[in-house]
C-alpha cells in the first residue's frame, strides 16, 4: 500500500510502499479514504513526543482520517465489514497513521460511525479540530449571555468553537482579520476583532470594561504569558488555553478556572459531532483536496504558514 512516511525524527516526509496490515485482536482494517492534515502531525513527526511514548519507524504520519471497515480482527464486536468510520488513527508504537491507503484501528479506540450524508472529506476534518473546540466550549462553562472571547478564531479549532459557544447561547467575540470577518459572524460570531489595529486584550477591555466571562486562547504558546487575557475576566470566570499555557493556581488566586485542555476524543463525542455534521449544524472549511502523492509538498507548504481552513488528503 502506498503510504507517506517519516524514516526518523525531523527527517522529510516521503511517499512510500509498505505491507498491508493486518488487524489483530480487537482491531479494525480501514480503507482511508480521506485524511485530514493538522499541525500536530509534523510536530510529532519533528519529535514532540518522544520522551513521552515509543515510536516504530518508518512512522506513517497522520491522525485523522475517514473511510471504511474493510476487515476486522478477532474479537471485533462493535464494527463490522462495511461499516463507514472516522477519528484518530495515529498510533505511535506500531507506526500506523491516516496519510496512507489503508491504516488500523482499535474497536474500543477513537473511533466512530460517520452519517451516511457526511462525506469522508468532511469527517475527516473533525476528530482533532472540532473535538478540541466542543471540550474547550464546555470547559469555558458558558451559559445564556454569557460574553467569551475566542483568541485565534479563524483557524480550525476557532471556527468550531464560535459555532458551538454561539448553540450555547454565548455572546461570541472572535479575533481575525477584515477579510475572514463577514465568515465569522456568519458562523455565530457577534463581534470581529481585528488584532492587527490594536492588541486584542485592549480593545475588548475598552468595549467591555465590567469584564467578560471566558476566553478560549489559542495564541498563547507553551510558556508564554496569558495575563493581558486573564486581565478580561471578571470574578467566577473561565480561562482556557489549548496550549497549556495558563498557571490554574495562579488564577484560582483571583477566584478565575484556570483549565489548560489536551485534544481527548471519544467516541462518544466523536458521534455527536458527526450527527451535528450531519444536520448542518457544525461547518468545516475546506480549502484543498489533494492526492496521497503531493501530501509530502502539501506538508511543506502547511509549515509556512497559517491556514483558515482545513486541508485533507485523498488516498
């Protein structure tokens, strides 16, 4: 099967042929069909998370994908041959990921069945953006009127978030630039903040000065400093980095939920936001479909830069 591997940490991406796998105890054979591209791919590939698990090279690199139950091992009782599936398959120690024709999967894993009106590109593009953003929105504890921020709302997890706070009854404040604007109040987003006038943290304050009620920051690197965006909130309110960036003793201090949130899909949650899919409820952006053999220029070119939409790959 053709798939795109690394050979080693930091090493380049290239397309390859490997031997089929074979499912196992428990597991699952599925035939990708699509194959969503995040950043967390090439930073595992680059090493984030060597000293925390084992990995098996050549790495197939890829988490999410979508496609369909073409065998299954012994002892399989939750899926079938057929059965039409989606979520994470990246799984470090036997060196299996979604950028490849055909990848494994366990029953009781990251799994779960895709609506027969989702398409394959589109489940896709939901396991590590969308889970990440509906877990943030019920950490932020928002509830009807509540005023929260989104910090970095035009990427992935961004557009989800405005779209799940605003079915939460939430006054949605979204940073990103003019040209994406009318797309995010369209999403749910009552207000734009265009953060290349001014620093963000300063104009919410001047439009808000009682204080707001959460903010999901998604701009604050590992170690930086969350304070201007804690500096927001009023008594009782949520702070959420997904880049466990805040210091949650810190904020208790100022009686502020200091929650610093890890992408921990189920599925559980994967199937409610398949069904929220389905209905039209949850919308993705997709910007490019590409084929299996440009994934490795694909990747390249995804490192430069910010995207507003989702990328996924077609086996």
């Amino acid at each position: 099967m053709k798939a795109v591997v690394v050979t080693d940490f930091g090493t380049h991406p290239l397309l390859t042929d490997l031997p089929m796998p074979k499912p196992g105890p428990g597991e699952l054979l599925v035939r990708i069909h699509a194959a969503g591209v995040n950043p967390f791919d090439w930073k595992v590939a680059d090493g984030a998370l060597r000293d925390a698990v084992p990995h098996a090279f050549p790495l197939v690199m890829g988490s999410d994908g979508a496609g369909v139950v073409v065998e299954t091992g012994p002892g399989v009782t939750r899926f079938r041959p057929g059965d039409r599936v989606y979520g994470q398959f990246m799984s470090l120690p036997q060196g299996h990921g979604s950028y490849a024709e055909y990848t494994l999967a366990d029953q009781d894993g990251k799994i779960a069945r895709i609506p027969e009106s989702v398409p394959f590109t589109l489940a896709a593009a939901l396991p590590t953006a969308s889970v990440t953003a509906y877990q943030a929105v019920e950490a932020a504890r928002l509830e009807e009127g509540h005023t929260f921020l989104i910090n970095g709302a035009s990427g992935g997890v961004g557009q989800s978030a405005i779209q799940f706070a605003a079915r939460a009854g939430a006054r949605v404040l979204a940073t990103g630039t003019p040209d994406l604007a009318d797309h995010l109040r369209d999403l749910g987003a009552h207000a734009v903040i265009d953060f290349t006038v001014a620093p963000t943290h300063e104009q919410v304050a001047a439009a808000h000065p009682e204080g707001i009620d959460a903010v999901l920051d998604l701009v604050t690197p590992t170690g930086g400093d969350t304070s201007p965006m804690a500096g927001l909130l009023r008594a009782g309110a949520t702070l959420v980095s997904t880049n466990f960036a805040t210091d949650p003793g810190a904020l208790a201090a100022r009686d502020i939920l200091g929650v610093n949130l890890g992408n921990s899909p189920t599925a559980e949650t994967l199937s409610a936001l398949a069904e929220l899919a389905a209905s039209g409820e949850l919308r993705v952006r997709i910007d490019a479909e590409v084929p299996l053999h440009e994934a490795p220029a694909t990747i390249a070119k995804a490192r430069t830069g910010h995207s507003t939409g989702k990328t996924v790959i077609v086996p």
